[in-house]
C-alpha cells in the first residue's frame, strides 16, 4: 500500500479531502466553486465520497474510472479536467491504473 496517500487511518488528516482541507477550501472558493479531484487511489477516491456525504456537498460528476465513464457521459466542451494529464497520471495509465475523478461543489 505504500503508493496510497496516507493509508494509516491516523495520517487521514493529510489526505486532500479530509474536513481540515475541505474547510481551507471553503475560505478560498468563491460560493459555488468547485473542486476536482483525479486520483489512482481507490482508497482516496472512497474516502472522499464518504467526506462528500459526511459533510452534504453536492456531487455534480463522478466516476470510479473517469477515461471509460466520464468521456463518455460528458459533451466535450465541459471536458476540461479529463483533457488536463499531470506528468503522474501519464504514468499511472502507462501502468494500466484507473483514474477516479469526483467534482463537488463547496
């Protein structure tokens, strides 16, 4: 497990959605923004669901592999972020991972 972020559930705090960070957002985004979030984490991916509920924000996309699902359901002109590949997600499909995707309002 040591390529997911913060496993140990007492290092949860450091994960990018935990209510520490979702409240830091809540201070920067204007009313109404939103959030991405890509990862190859399933266990990042879950527990941002979880936070998302926990915490009553609207989902308003999400997909458990966002290159098969979200490509599909989206018109291309709102496909900013799947268009958008960082140097690790380059990597991550060049190893076969699936790529999670959530967009959540604040």
């Amino acid at each position: 497990m040591q390529n997911q972020p913060f496993p140990e559930i007492g290092k949860a705090r450091k994960r990018l959605t935990s209510p520490l960070f979702l409240a830091r957002n809540r201070q920067v985004l204007r009313a109404g923004g939103l959030v991405h979030l890509k990862t190859d984490s399933p266990l990042l991916y879950e527990y941002t669901l979880e936070q998302i509920a926990e915490h009553k924000l609207p989902v308003h996309e999400q997909s458990g592999n966002m290159y098969t699902d979200l490509v599909r359901r989206v018109p291309p002109k709102e496909q900013v972020v799947p268009n958008i590949r960082t140097r690790y997600e380059e990597m991550w499909l060049a190893e076969g991972r699936t790529i999670h995707y959530v967009r959540f309002g604040m």
